[in-house]
C-alpha cells in the first residue's frame, strides 16, 4: 500500500474489512441453519402427543398359590385292643389294601376265643342234626316214623347250616377287625398312635393322603377378585419348574373372605394334563385370563401419579388439559385405561410430568 495515495490506502482498508465482516456473517449464517435443523429433527423424533388408540386385550389376574390335599383319609381301628405291627413313618406309600398295622391284646383275644367256641359249637349242633336226619330217613323207610318227624329234622339241620354260617362270619369279621389296611393309595401324613398303645374302636392311627388329590389354593385381594369366576382357566407353575406349566381351571370359589380380606380360590388341573411333580405344600405362581375385550391404550410414560391419583394431559384448542384417569395392566410399555379416556383423544407424553407440575415452584414454601 506503500504506493497508493492516502485514499486509496482508505478505500483498500474498508475492502478488507467489508471482506472480513461478509466471511464471519456468512459463518454464522451456516451454523444457524444446522442448529435449526438439528432441533427440528428432535423436535419431530419426540413426538409429544399420542393418540389414544383401543386394542383387543385379555385380561390376565396374577398370584402366587399352594399345592394341598383337596381331602385326606383317617385310618382308624375298628376294634379296642393294642397297636402292633406299625411300620410306617410320614411320608411312606401305600398302596389300596396294604396291611398298616395289626390290634391284638387280651381284648382281642378273647373276642376270637369266644367267635371260635360259637363256631365249633354251631359245627357240632349241624353233626347232631345230620345224624339225626340220617336215622329219621331210616326210621321212615322202616315205617318206624312218620313224614312230620322227618320234616323236624330236616329243619333242624337247616337251622343248624344257618348257625354255622353265621358263626363263621362272626370269625371272619372278628379276625378281620385286628387289621388295619389302607382304603386307597396315597402317602401318610402324620401317624397318630404308636406300637404298644391301647386304642379305642374308631381311634385314628394315620391320617393319609390319596394319591393324585392334590389341588391349588390362592388368594386373590381388591377388586379383582369380584371378576372371578367358576370355570376361568389359567396356568400354574410350580416354583423351580420347567415350561408354560400346567393348565388349570378354577373348581370352587370360597363364599366368605379369610381373615386377612381375601377371597380364596381353588383350582384343579384340566382333564388330560396330570399335574406330574406336583408336591404338597409346593408354591407356584398362578395366571388366570378372562375373554378379550377392548381396552384404550396410552403409552405408560404419558400416566402422572399426583395424591393418590392418576392422571394425564389431554391436548385441547385451549391447551394441555389434566384429565382423571384409571389405569388397568400394564403390558410392556402400553398401559390399559379403564375409564377416564376415548379413543382418538390425544395425550401428552414428552415432558407430561414437567408439564403438570408447572409452577409448583410458586407453591413451595422452603423451611426456615
């Protein structure tokens, strides 16, 4: 610029300058526009409303159950005498007709003793009255006796066959009564007498449980459990097991709550699928499904819990509007709303919560 004149070294100098203001304008020009677009790709990705849109749901009722007996089986004496031959300890099978224990002692004894000397004593009655039959027949075919006296000892020696069988039942049954079997298979639960103990006729030695009559018992709590019905079915899943589990259909819903305010439910496993594994007092979780219905859905996140209370915002010309919901299951990031929304409305789920609680600032008073 040494050339130049003193103006032409001012009308360069103002060049330079309008060429470094155009370069940093249009820099910042170039970093505008990305900033804008960059924000509006965000804005379009959040998505803040959603519509409320309605979706075939089955519903689906969760608790955790107990494998028990549906009844047991009380092995009792039928006759007084002493307990021997007892071998079984809780938890031993049997099967139908296995011999549990034996009674015997004086008692007994004397009961055989005595249902013996009846029989022997029947038996020799039934001797004397075919002996006396035999000479009658004789007797007549001699002529030395006439049809009536035969007819007598013919009936004689039917009473005396009936006393011989009625005698010899009396045995059976006697003998019969100092063993004690099993009516039907199962496994003992708890023995109630012990080898040398004096029993009493009907006492109780064993309580048992038949085999295969097991079934589920569960509680259910809240409105819930008003839903249920006889005949809803469902799965159980003992704890620890394998697989999907086993289907199973409520047989019995109690009539009163129990004590801690539930309403107890029993179930049974479905004809054709024998619940294999199944121990007593086993846990397990239980899922009842009702029919499908039709359910309004909002994505769970779109839901505020304020007091108690469920509520979302409902987007109106005027703006946002909270609106009182009831909330039913969640299913996966979707929640069911019982009441309190129609489809086609539109919700606000980015920032709902924020939004909400606009202005709780002003509200809150700090401690001193």
């Amino acid at each position: 610029m040494d050339g130049l004149s003193p103006a032409g070294r001012a009308r360069a100098r103002r060049a330079a300058a309008a060429l470094v203001l155009g370069v940093c304008l249009g820099g910042l020009g170039v970093s505008a526009t990305a900033a804008n677009a960059t924000a509006a790709a965000q804005s379009s990705a959040e998505q803040p409303y959603v519509r409320v849109h309605r979706q075939s749901v089955a519903p689906a009722w969760h608790a955790y159950a107990q494998i028990e007996p549906i009844a047991t089986v009380e092995l009792r004496a039928v006759a007084s005498g002493t307990l021997r031959a007892l071998r079984l300890l809780p938890g031993s099978p049997v099967r139908a007709g296995d011999i549990v224990a034996l009674v015997g002692g004086p008692r007994m004894h004397a009961r055989l003793v005595a249902s013996a000397q009846r029989l022997a004593s029947a038996g020799a009655r039934r001797q004397a009255a075919a002996r006396l039959l035999a000479i009658e027949r004789r007797k007549l075919a001699e002529q030395l006796a006439t049809r009536q006296e035969l007819d007598a000892a013919q009936s004689e020696l039917g009473a005396a066959d009936a006393a011989v069988r009625t005698a010899a039942a009396r045995l059976r049954d006697v003998r019969s009564q100092r063993i004690v079997r099993a009516p039907v298979a199962g496994t003992i639960l708890q023995l109630m007498a012990a080898n040398g103990e004096q029993i009493a006729a009907g006492q109780a030695i064993a309580r048992l449980q038949p085999a295969g009559h097991l079934w589920i018992r569960a509680e259910y709590y809240g409105a819930q459990a008003s839903e249920l019905r006889v005949g809803m079915r469902g799965r159980f899943r003992p704890a620890g097991a394998q697989g999907r589990g086993v289907p199973v259909q409520i047989a019995a819903i109690s009539p009163a709550l129990a004590p801690d305010g539930g309403l107890r439910v029993g179930l049974v496993a479905l004809a054709g699928h024998s619940p294999q594994g199944w121990m007593n007092g086993q846990w397990g979780r239980l899922r009842l499904e009702g029919p499908s219905r039709m359910m309004a859905m909002v994505p769970t996140r779109a839901l505020i819990l304020d007091q108690g209370q469920w509520w979302v915002l409902v987007r109106t010309p005027k703006g946002d509007r909270p609106t009182r919901v009831e909330p039913g299951s969640a299913r996966g990031w979707q929640t069911e709303i019982v009441s309190g929304l129609s489809p086609g409305q539109q919700v606000r789920v980015t920032d709902a919560f924020l939004d909400y609680h606009r202005g709780i600032a002003s509200r809150y008073t700090p401690p001193d």
